[in-house]
C-alpha cells in the first residue's frame, strides 16, 4: 500500500510539474510570437505596398529617362533638323526618322518636334501648321493656342496633364503632355520636344504592379496636380483628398465621410511626384486579421495539445525511469558506486559514466588512427588480408578512399644516404606528401618501408580506365614531376604490374621489390617496370626471369602466398614445355639453385637439413612439393625472424627511453637518429609495441616519477619537474591536473 501511496504521490508531481514546465513558458512565448507575428505581418504588408509604389516609381521614372534620352537625340541628330522638315526632298526622311524615335518608347501616343520661330510643328504624321494641329487634328481641353505656344517656348521640361483630348473629332482621351526643351542642358533653347503619352498607359503600367488591388492610385506632380489615375471606389472623389498634406514618404489614414482610409505614399527624388494609394483600412489588413484568427486557433489548439501531453507524460513518467534505472543497473553488474538519492540521479551518474568512456574510446580511436591505416596497408602489402570485401569494410571504417578498378605498387627508392642527420626533417615533410595523393581518376597511398630510404605507393585507379597500363605509366611520370618539387635528387621508382583485385596488391608489392635487381644497371631517377624485364628464356635451358625474381623477392619477404603462387606458375610452364628430358632436368636443378642460393644470401641455409633430399627426386610434381614444402618453412622463419628483430629493437628502444626520459632534449627525431629509424616508422613502431604514442609514453614516464618524488621526498616542485625535463612548471601543473586530477602540491599533501 505504501508503495502504491508513494507512486501515486510521485504522479501527481509529475503532472503538476509538466504542466508547470508548460504553462509558464507557453503564456508567455504565446503574447511574443502572437504581437510579433501580427506585428510583423503587419509591418510586412505595410512595406509590401510600399514596395509596389516604389516599383512604379522607379519604372515611371526610367520611362521619364527613356523620354529625356530621345530628346537628347534628336537634339543632336543632323537629319532632325529645321533645313531638313522644310526640305522638299529631305523632309519625308525626317519624319521616317522621327518615327523610329516614337517606336523606341512603348508610352508615346505620339511624338512632335517644334524648332522656335518657326510657323510649323512636325509630327511622325507629317507637319501642321498650328491652326492646323489645334482645330482639325486635336483638340486639347483649356489648352488655348496662346497658352500652347508659350508652354512651347518652356526653358524647362513641362509636364501637363490634359483631359478630354478630342482627335480626329471622335476620340476622347485623357492624355499626358511632356514638353522638353532642346538642346537639354542649353540655357538658350533653340526647340522644344513635346510627347503625347495616353493616361490609360501609365495607369496600366500602375495595375500591372499593383495586381488585385481594390482602391484608387494616383501620381501627382510637385504642384499637386494629378498626372495619372487608377480608380476601383467611386464611393472617395478626387477633390476630397488633400494630396498636399500626404506624406512624402510612409503610411497614413485618412476619414472620408466616416469611412477609415489607408494611405501609402513614395515621392521620387527625380521628378518630385508623389506615387500614391488609397485604399479601405479593413480591406488594407484584411489579411492581418485572418492571420490573428488562425494564430489564436493554433494556441488554443496547442494548449489543449499540451494539457493532454502534460497529464499523459507524468502518468507514464514514473515507469520508465524505474525501467532505465534496472537497465543500468544490469550494464553495470549491479555496482551500487553509481546509485544516487533517486532514480534520476543513478540515471545521471551511469550516463556520465557512459559519456566519459566513449569520450575517451573516440579519443584512443582517433590517436590510433594513423597507426590503424598503416596496419591496414602493411597488412595489403603483405597480402595478409585475402577477402576483397573484408578490404573494403576495414578501409570504409578507417574512412580511406580507394579508387574501385585497378591497382599496382610502386616503390620509390632513394639513394642510400641522401637523408642524413642534417636533413632528416626535409625526409618526412618528403614522406609525409607522399603518404595521400590524389589524381584524376585515381588515388595514391605511401607507407613508409622498414629501410629507410624506400617509400611503397599502393595506386589505385578508376575500372573505366580503357587503358590501365598506358594511364600507370602517366601516374608514375606525374609523381615523378610532383617530387622534383622537394628532393634535390631524383629518386629511382620500380612499378609492379597492375592487378584488378586489392587482394592482389601483394604480388604487385612482390614485383614493384623486384625491380630492386635492375636499379643497379639503370641511372637514378629512372623508372623500372616489372612488365618490362625481359622474359626471353636463357636460351633452351632458362625459365622467365620474371617468374625467377619474383620467387627470389618473396621468398626474401616471406610472402609464402606469391612464393607458393609463383612455383605453381614455374612448374606449370614446365609442364607445358615441349624440350627434351635432359633440359628439363637440367632447368629444374636451376630452380633448385635459386631457392637454395635464395635461402642461404638471407642467412637461412641451415634449415635445408638434407640437401641430397631436395636434388633426389623422380618427377617435377615431387620436386614442385619437395620446394613448396621448404620454401613455406623458409617463409615461416623469415616471419619469425622479423617479429624477434622487432622484439630486440622494441627493447633497445624502450630501454633507451627509460634512461633518458629526463633530458629535456630528448625527442622522437632523436631516438631515430640513434636507432638509424625513420621518424614516421619510430612513430608507428612504439605505437604498436607498446599501444602509447611516443609522447604519451614519456609523459608517462615522467608523470610516474613526479608522482614518486613528490610521495617519498621533500623537494621543491619546481625542482621535481624540472629534473624530470619540464622546463615550463606552470604547463606541467595544469597536465598532472588534468590527468591526476589535482595539482601537486596537493597530491603531495594527500599522499604523505
């Protein structure tokens, strides 16, 4: 009953909280996101309609320029002139030409030029006389012909709206006259450029922008008079608008008969008109107002949402956490150091536990990266991993890009001693470049070889390569050209053939150490090719040399795979070779030969224990076995050799860390150097042997000892660290922090 009572309790709080945790925010996240959305929705409306007005500005405007461009030429155009409209030859081409300057603009109802002193006007309809043009062509509404030949001597451009224009005595047109003295800028004018532009075309033009749009728009000149007129509500008149006191530039209201207006104004800057709207307020917001409706709906909606999310998570909240907590307990084995004051605290406590371990498995994975790759290529060049699949899963989690068609490897040698003490930093900023290559359509790998002067390339290229051999041969001279940028002396490059298989790389790797043998009858910096050592036999009595160097090379690196491989294709060839008894017997003494020679330059000859075993045989096939059989033994110590080599030089190295861990100087460039090691291989070597980098390790070293002196001795601190090849104590302080977690001071104090 208790246990129920208590549960109950802990519902209700959850409940209460939930709600608590929703309510407060909600009330008050819902006044700013409900003010500021109606807010901006309005101010966004309001800037939309200004927007518009501003595009009818700018494209009235650029019409306005369109205008004042004609007139500048036709001031300065030589057939437009008073000689040529009088000419009785010319004039027909002068008023061809006036019509191609009306067709340029698409407002100009029509186009007139007026030279002063002159008794004619002339239009791309010919010339009148004004008589003429005022009282049978058109007939302009209080546009009397003394007012018409003054405005026709403006010294200003003039703009006059007209209503009721009569043409033709049968069209009535509200029209827009713009008057421009020519030539612009000329104090003295000498002619006046006068455009006829219809209303109905600057209305339209403020339609087009304006879209569904249900009130009045005007454009008033800088004397208030209005130039062009939309109108969608008769219910406001013209006459009742004071434009004068409309803002230049914003939003305004007027009340026309108790009637609330909104009004949006923009004033040009060029021509001082004023581009105004007038449209109903409730119509003008009308989208502000189903915008609040729907704002309020949603709330309201999402505060019934979060009333039954409130009662629904607290009901349920109590169990699963009671469930997380047995779940943690069991990952934990039932370790009570992680169990809190409640349920939420044990969570909490497991979880930080659980964060501060995968912090530090992704740190150990990310130091180990490097040494992870160079694993995994060793492990190619060895041919140690045969499944191509298991290849490409192991090469994706390492996030190594290798391109899917074909692949070879080439070996960079450099001259013996060419990377000395002087300048063994140029070798692995050297090595380092060639470590990630990239080309088109393929990708190159260096790994840093056991001597040190050699570099393995493993080359990858694309499979839609139609020629692998010819797009090798371009790789190997581009990586040529990239290393004359940071070696002084070229080094020499053997190439292994190209394979379709990463599981076949090792064979390459085995022909690439192959060509080794023909560096010496070749100048530095060239390029050996394994496909093109001669496999021409010795005459009746040889086998492929190809074949010949291959065994030799793997049996020297212990490839028992290329070895085994490599035998098979020897005695297969054999099998299939059409020379006498005697030659075959003598080529198979020649193979026993070069294992045997093979066996002993690598120091291995004691293992053959009965020589005349090996030379007594009936058949090529018990030969073929007799060898494989000690050749793959032979394999095996070679393998074993190198792993006791790498004990003993573990050993030394370890040893000679050991002793000298306390001298500031000492570094990994200098550990290589005594050891006659690259710095790269050093670096990959004390990661493998002992899972620590080299720096670790001997912050180790040195933490152990601080950590001794300071429990066992009363020296200064400064002292201690100093002794141990610290020389900054203030960075050593806050590493022991950060590792010991505390300082050392007061390690000191809790250890004595």
């Amino acid at each position: 009953m208790w246990r129920k009572r208590n549960k109950s309790r802990l519902l209700y709080k959850y409940i209460i909280s939930y709600l608590l945790v929703f309510l407060v925010p909600f009330l008050i996240m819902s006044m700013i996101i409900y003010y500021n959305s109606v807010a901006n929705l309005r101010e966004e409306i309001e800037q939309a309609n200004i927007n518009k007005l501003e595009q009818v500005e700018n494209i009235t405007n650029e019409r306005m320029k369109e205008l004042e461009t004609l007139a500048a030429r036709i001031s300065y155009d030589p057939r437009l002139t008073p000689y040529m409209f009088s000419h009785d030859y010319y004039s027909g081409e002068a008023i061809d030409e006036l019509r191609k300057y009306k067709a340029n603009s698409s407002i100009i109802e029509e186009l007139f030029i007026y030279y002063h002193n002159n008794e004619r006007i002339y239009s791309t309809s010919g010339s009148y006389s004004f008589d003429a043009l005022l009282n049978n062509k058109y007939h302009f509404n209080k546009w009397e012909k003394k007012d018409f030949m003054k405005d026709l001597h403006t010294p200003l451009p003039f703009i006059k709206p007209i209503k009721h224009v009569v043409i033709n005595d049968d069209e009535h047109k509200n029209m827009i006259a713009y008057l421009f003295p020519i030539a612009p800028g000329n104090p003295s004018p000498y002619g006046t450029v006068m455009y006829l532009i219809k209303e109905s075309n600057m209305t339209d033009l403020i339609e087009n922008i304006l879209g569904d749009f249900k009130g009045n728009a005007y454009i008033v000149n800088e004397d208030n008079q209005v130039i062009a007129s939309s109108i969608n509500d008769d219910f406001i008149q013209e006459n009742e608008v004071d434009f004068d006191s409309v803002r230049k530039h914003g939003i305004s209201s007027l009340d026309v008969n108790g009637k609330d207006y909104s009004i949006v104004s923009v004033e040009s800057e060029i021509s001082n008109w004023k581009f105004i709207t007038l449209m109903d307020t409730n119509q003008f917001f009308k989208r502000l107002d189903n915008t609040t409706l729907l704002i309020l709906g949603m709330l309201i909606i999402l505060l019934i949402i979060g009333f039954i999310l409130a009662v629904l998570i607290g009901k349920n909240q109590y169990k699963p956490i009671r469930n997380i907590v047995e779940i943690t307990r069991k990952g934990k084995n039932g370790n009570r150091e992680f169990e809190g004051r409640n349920e939420l605290e044990t969570i909490r406590k497991t979880i930080t536990s659980a964060f501060e371990d995968h912090q530090t498995l992704n740190e150990t994975m990310y130091m180990q990266k490097p040494f992870a790759r160079d694993q995994v290529f060793v492990k190619l060049l060895k041919g140690s991993i045969s499944n191509n699949g298991e290849i490409d899963v192991i090469l994706d989690a390492l996030h190594i890009h290798m391109e899917q068609g074909y692949y070879f490897v080439g070996i960079v040698y450099f001259d013996k001693g060419l990377f000395k003490e002087g300048n063994i930093k140029e070798r692995e900023k050297l090595f380092g470049k060639l470590s990630n290559l990239s080309f088109d359509k393929a990708s190159a790998h260096g790994i840093d070889l056991l001597y040190n002067d050699a570099m393995a390339m493993i080359i990858s290229m694309d499979r839609n390569i139609k020629d692998p051999s010819e797009q090798q041969k371009k790789l190997i001279l581009e990586m040529q050209q990239y290393m004359k940028n940071f070696t002084i002396k070229e080094p020499t490059i053997g190439v292994g053939t190209v394979y379709t298989k990463k599981s076949q790389i090792n064979r390459s790797y085995i022909e690439a150490l192959a060509t080794i043998e023909y560096k010496f009858i070749n100048p530095p910096g060239s390029v050996i090719y394994f496909a093109d050592i001669s496999v021409e036999t010795e005459q009746s009595l040889g086998y492929p040399k190809e074949e010949q160097i291959k065994l030799i090379q793997s049996i020297k690196q212990g490839d028992k795979i290329v070895a085994i491989e490599t035998l098979h294709q020897i005695f297969s060839k054999l099998a299939h070779n059409d020379c006498s008894i005697q030659v075959l017997k003598c080529i198979c003494f020649d193979v026993i030969n070069t294992t045997v020679k093979t066996i002993s330059e690598i120091g291995l000859s004691h293992l053959i224990k009965d020589f005349n075993r090996i030379v007594d045989f009936h058949s090529m096939e018990q030969l073929h076995q007799k060898l494989e059989s000690l050749v793959v033994e032979i394999c095996h110590e070679v393998e074993r050799k190198k792993k006791s080599h790498n004990d003993q030089l573990r050993n030394d190295i370890l040893n000679y860390i050991n002793e000298n861990y306390q001298l500031y100087e000492l570094s990994l460039e200098n550990v290589a150097l005594e050891f006659k090691l690259s710095v790269s291989y050093l670096s990959r070597f004390i990661k493998e042997q002992t899972g620590a980098t080299f720096t670790q390790y001997v912050q180790e070293l040195r933490m152990e000892n601080v950590k001794k002196q300071l429990k066992e001795t009363q020296h200064p601190i400064k002292d201690i660290v100093v002794a141990v090849g610290y020389k900054d104590v203030a960075n050593f302080t806050r590493k022991f922090k950060k590792l010991i977690g505390v300082t050392p001071g007061e390690y000191r104090r809790l250890n004595q």
